[in-house]
C-alpha cells in the first residue's frame, strides 16, 4: 500500500542526492505515512524497488532514509523477512497524547507553535506551496456546518507547516492534528463555531495566506496571534 500522493516534491530528489537532507526530507514523507497509518502497525513495508519508484529516488537515497527511520525507531529491520513498522512507535505517538490533552492545553501548544510555523513559510513557501495554501483556504471559507469548516480548516493550518519545507516541523505538527482529530476536541467543536466565529476566523486565514504570499512575516505572525488567541478565549466562554 502507498499514500495516495506524497508530502513532498519528490521529482527532483534523485538529483539533490548527493546533499545530506535528501534521505532525510524522504524518511519525513515515510514517517508521515506511519502516523497516518497507510503503513500500519507489524506492517512489512513494500519491497525496496516498490518504495523507490513510487517516490522516485534511488534505492541508494532509500536505503538511507530507512536507515534513518531504524534509528529514530520508527522501523524495524528482520534479515530476511523485510522492513516493519514498530508497533511501540504507532500506539504511542497516534493516540496517547490525544487521550490526555484537553482541547485548552492543545491551544496552549498551538500558541507557542503556529506564530513560528507561519514565520518559516512566509520565508520558505515555494510556489506549489501557496498553490495548495489557496486550495486549502478556499475550502474552509465553503465550509457550512462546524464538522466541515473543523476539517478544512485543520487541512488549512496543515498546509502552512507543509510550506516550512521541514520535515521535522511537520511531523510536530502532524502530532497537534492528532489531538486536534480526538473526540475531546469534537464535543467542543459546536460551542466553538458558530457561524460567526467562522466567518471571523476565515477574515484571519485570508490575512494570513496573504500575508504569507506576499512574504509579510509581522502581519502572517500577529494575525496567527490574533486567530489563536480567539480561539482559546471562545473555548473558555
């Protein structure tokens, strides 16, 4: 089994091989199919040549990332039998934390968070970068009912630490989905958006898309203030 499309660029990796974060850019994209369990938990991952031509690197470049991944811990290698994903890894990063943070305490974290996020793609997003942000932002302003707009704008704030180009800032921020996705969360979603709420947070995710577009790193970081800062003062009304 594969992800249905890959989390980074991988087009030119082969060519960028030879610099240091080439496996390491790959083992992120492996990692975040972990998380995401396409690649599951016991799992044997596909064969060396599957996984190098579905992310169109050389089983040299491969073999490095995987070698990564063993060391983080996330992979397990068997003579003989192949590549598995650790189940210790799995359990414990996908649903540990997301069972003990309460929907205030995940704020807490996004505020120290997101203003740095938003900062490294305003200096970092390429052009595929804002073409997805654009795409992300015009789903969270069609969003009607609060499950809709959770998801889009989940997928929104996603995009922006995708455009980091920091495989490691995506994984942190792949665990705040997690909690994010938790039914804590869930059972606060209604209280929370209202209709305008929504409409007043969508004003802050077109000021932060341009903002990052237009490489405007103090308006994208006070109005990410901004945005969180409501949020967590919605929660507690």
């Amino acid at each position: 089994m594969f992800p249905s499309t890959a989390p980074l660029n991988y087009q030119t990796l082969d060519r960028r091989q030879s610099k240091p974060n080439g496996a390491r850019a790959l083992a992120g994209a492996i990692s975040e199919a972990i998380r995401k369990q396409v690649y599951k938990a016991n799992e044997r991952l596909p064969a060396e040549r599957a996984l190098a031509t579905h992310y169109n690197v050389s089983r040299g470049t491969l073999r490095s990332a995987l070698t990564l991944l063993e060391q983080d811990g996330l992979l397990e290698r068997k003579v003989g039998s192949g590549t598995f994903v650790k189940t210790q890894f799995v359990e414990e990063t996908a649903s540990q934390f997301a069972d003990t943070t309460s929907p205030m305490q995940l704020m807490q974290v996004r505020n120290m968070l997101e203003p740095a996020i938003v900062d490294l793609a305003v200096h970092h997003a390429a052009g595929r970068d804002l073409e997805k942000l654009g795409m992300a932002l015009e789903r969270v302003e069609m969003a009607r009912t609060a499950e809709q707009f959770s998801i889009a704008d989940e997928a929104f704030h996603q995009a922006i630490a995708q455009a980091c180009d920091n495989p490691l800032m995506m994984w942190i921020y792949e665990q705040v989905n997690e909690v994010r996705r938790h039914e804590l969360w869930r059972a606060s979603r209604g209280k929370v958006l209202s209709a305008e709420n929504m409409a007043e947070y969508n004003l802050h995710h077109r000021t932060i898309f341009e903002a990052i577009s237009h490489r405007d790193a103090q308006t994208a970081k006070a109005t990410m203030e901004e945005h969180l800062n409501k949020a967590q003062k919605d929660l507690v009304r």
